[in-house]
C-alpha cells in the first residue's frame, strides 16, 4: 500500500512551453500533497503544500504564477511549470500525505525535467 | 525557522561494518517528529525510520537505529552490519506537527565498501 505515482518520469521540453507533472496516491486518499525540487547532488527544497479543494500554499521565494499547483481531488495534484526555461530544468519530486495523518508522507518517484 | 543540519557529505564503510550518519537540528516547536531518508540511484525517496519527539525510547528498525538526544537537538542515523544494498544517499529531516511540512538536511553519500 501507500504508493504515489508521478507521470511523466521525464520529460523534454522546448524554452517557452508549459509542462504539467501529475501526482497521484494510488491506494489512499491525500488531502495534503507536496512539491519538492531537487537539483542533482542537493537536498529537496519544499517549494509549496497542495491542499485538496484550497489554493497551495508556497515558500518563500517560489513564484506562484510560474509554478501553478492544483489539487482537485483527493488523489491527484498537478504541478504546471509555464513559460519553462533552462534554468528550470530539475528534478521536481512530489509526497502525498494520507488524510488524517500528521507525521507521514509517501513520496513520488520524480520527474526529470529538461528544458532546451 | 526550523533548519536541519548534516555535516558530513560524504561517508563510507566496509561491508558488515558499522556506521554512524550525524545530524543536528534547531527549532522552537515542542512537537514535532524527525526522520531519515534514504535515496538509491533511482532518487526514489525511501523512509528508514522515523522518532516522535515526544518519545525518549530510540527508534529502531532491524539494523537501523537512532541516537536522539532532543536536549542537544541531535539525532544520528547507526546503520550495522553494513551491506552494499545500504549505499545511497541519507536525509535527516525534520516534520512539523503543526503544518506537516519536512524540511531535510544537505544529505550524506554513503559508500559501502565490499
């Protein structure tokens, strides 16, 4: 039990597009998701919390408008990265939190994202 | 704000060995829960084994185990009887009761040596 799936695992994408990542708790209900990147070699860095029903709520220092978060049910949560650019190329890894549960997060696999 | 610290980024062992991950953290939270990670070459993150705060028995988990010493805000990550399977790299973190948010160390490359 307690597997999160991100699709795609990678993606390519031209300077200027958008791209959306889905995060997905196959087997249990997440009202809480989150958004990590990581750049290789580093350590994740929370870039927002994404609340079933509710806007996400980000970190400082994260631009909103660049990575939009929706969390429209229970077990999916899409991160949108518009207007890529190479320096947005990472590895970005989303967590899902099971409903009523504090201390637990089960993570995603990653995306890789590169942009040309 | 809450910080994780791990101060060394690169670790190694000998197989069957044993081997000790530091990894300190600040915070004015009373509640709170701490964790290490583990992530192989796939980057798929792994849980290790997790302490609540609020108990002062160390965590265990078959040949892994923690010191945490919640007065000096340490909480270092023993792996025994090392195997090359363990080698990876390790991410204390640090969970917020109150908001569910994990804030995570540098990291540590571990090497296990055959």
């Amino acid at each position: 039990g307690a597997v999160v799936s991100q699709h795609p695992s990678r993606v390519i994408c031209k300077s200027g597009t958008s791209v959306k990542i889905e995060c997905r708790s196959l087997d249990f209900q997440a009202t809480t998701m989150f958004w990590y990147r990581q750049f290789p070699k580093k350590s994740l860095m929370l870039m927002a919390t994404s609340n079933e029903g509710s806007k996400a709520t980000y970190e400082q220092g994260v631009e909103k408008d660049k990575f939009l978060i929706n969390h429209a049910s229970l077990t999916l949560s899409t991160l949108t990265v518009t207007s890529a650019h190479p320096e947005d190329s990472s590895f970005y890894i989303c967590s899902a939190r099971p409903s009523g549960k504090v201390n637990e997060q089960f993570f995603g696999p990653g995306t890789r994202l590169t942009v040309l | 704000a809450q910080t994780v610290t791990q101060s060394q980024p690169e670790m190694s062992v000998q197989e069957a060995e044993t081997v000790t991950l530091s990894c300190t953290y600040d915070t004015s939270e009373s509640d709170y829960y701490l964790f290490w990670y583990k992530q192989p070459p796939s980057r798929q993150m792994i849980l290790v084994i997790r302490q609540e705060a609020y108990k002062q028995q160390n965590a265990t988990e078959n040949r892994f185990s923690v010191n945490f010493q919640k007065a000096a805000k340490s909480f270092s990550l023993k792996i025994s009887d090392s195997q090359l399977g363990d080698a990876a790299m390790y991410f204390c973190a640090y969970g917020s009761s109150n908001t569910g948010k994990l804030i995570f160390g540098q990291g540590t490359t571990l090497q296990v040596k055959p």
